[in-house]
C-alpha cells in the first residue's frame, strides 16, 4: 500500500518519532535545531521536503498466504522515504524494500491485466512491467486498477525518463540536464548505470565531476 502525504502523514501507520519528523518535514521546517526528549541531541540536516511515501511489505515471508491487499492489516513491516518530489521518494522507498530493485521497475507475470486488477503486494510491479515494458497507456492502467491518475502520471514521468537514458545509449553522451534530472526523480547511481549501460562507479564519478 502507498500513502502520498502533503500536509502530514497517518500515525496509525508509521512510528511514533517518524511520525513527528515526517509531519514537520512535510510542512517545511529546517530541522537543524529541532531536538526533543525522544531525538535526545540528534540533529537532523535537512531541508524541506515535500512528499512521504510509505509502502507496506512483504508477504513473501510467508507460505500459503492470501497475497490480496484489503482494508485488513497483514503487511510484515513497512518501509517510509522522505523527499522533494514524489517520483523521488517513491523510489526511495522500492529501494528499501528489498535491495534487489534498483527502483521503480517490472517483473514477468503470467496473466498482466489480472495483476493489475487485483491489488497484492507485487502490484506496483505489474505497473512497473505495465509501464516500462508493454505500452500501457496511463488511462488503460487507471482503467485497470483504479489507481488516481495522479500516481501513474509520476510513475510515468518515471518511465519517460528511463526511456530517454536507454536512448541516450551510453553515460559519455548523458548530459548534465538528464543526470540532474533523474537524480531529482530518485534514480540511483546504479538504475541510471543500468538504463546507459555502464556501472554504479562510473555513473558517481561524472556526476561528482560536475
């Protein structure tokens, strides 16, 4: 499940001390100086940030378990990423769900439109193989599972930016404005090294060289 949170975020769903960091940080304050008794002296250095997403995981843990996601509880833990725009902190939080996705990508289901139909933990892949890998259009996927359109067009603007660094072929030919501007969608070194087809170092060396 993906929670987007402007003006603050659910405190049923996250930790208390996430919680109070995430609302503060959702409305704009420089948390240098914030300190409380929970933080005990630990100061944050951030600047403001916009969207929070958090994402329920994993059923995979478990055998013979009902994958379908409803209004009961079941998730093993979840995941929260902060960042300045949602593209950003949705990829953040794939990442940390589980370290072999680089971010928001696909994975092969048998029965495509049936995934996307039924809401289950791997949903957001079958968007992801929906978007990246068959052509779907943003009104035949909200079609398809509901989702605001609103979603699908940051998850798209995703993909369109996956689709320019596979054209651009190669990192000698990224240029600066491409590299800033999947950064800013929270691509990772390595997911930018594997749409230009090169590695994770080489991917940090020209960014830092800039």
């Amino acid at each position: 499940m993906l929670r987007k949170s402007q003006d603050g975020v659910s405190c049923l769903s996250c930790p208390f001390v996430p919680c109070v960091i995430s609302r503060l940080v959702l409305l704009g304050y420089q948390l240098s100086r914030q300190v409380s008794s929970i933080t005990t002296h630990v100061a944050l250095q951030t600047h403001p940030f916009r969207y929070c997403a958090n994402f329920q995981i994993d059923l995979s843990k478990f055998q013979h378990v009902d994958r379908k996601i409803g209004s009961a509880m079941k998730s093993v833990g979840e995941v929260m990423a902060i960042g300045r725009t949602f593209e950003e902190s949705i990829q953040k939080a794939i990442r940390q769900v589980d370290p072999k996705y680089v971010g928001f990508q696909g994975d092969h289901f048998e029965d495509l439109d049936y995934e996307l139909v039924n809401p289950t933990d791997r949903r957001w892949l079958a968007v992801g193989q929906a978007m990246l890998h068959e052509n779907y259009s943003v009104d035949r996927i909200h079609e398809l599972t509901k989702i605001d359109k609103w979603f699908l067009y940051k998850l798209q603007a995703i993909a369109d930016t996956t689709f320019q660094l596979q054209d651009i072929g190669s990192l000698e030919n990224v240029p600066r404005e491409a590299l800033h501007k999947a950064k800013k969608q929270g691509f990772s070194d390595r997911q930018i090294a594997k749409a230009v087809g090169s590695t994770e170092d080489l991917v940090r060396e020209k960014r830092k060289s800039w």
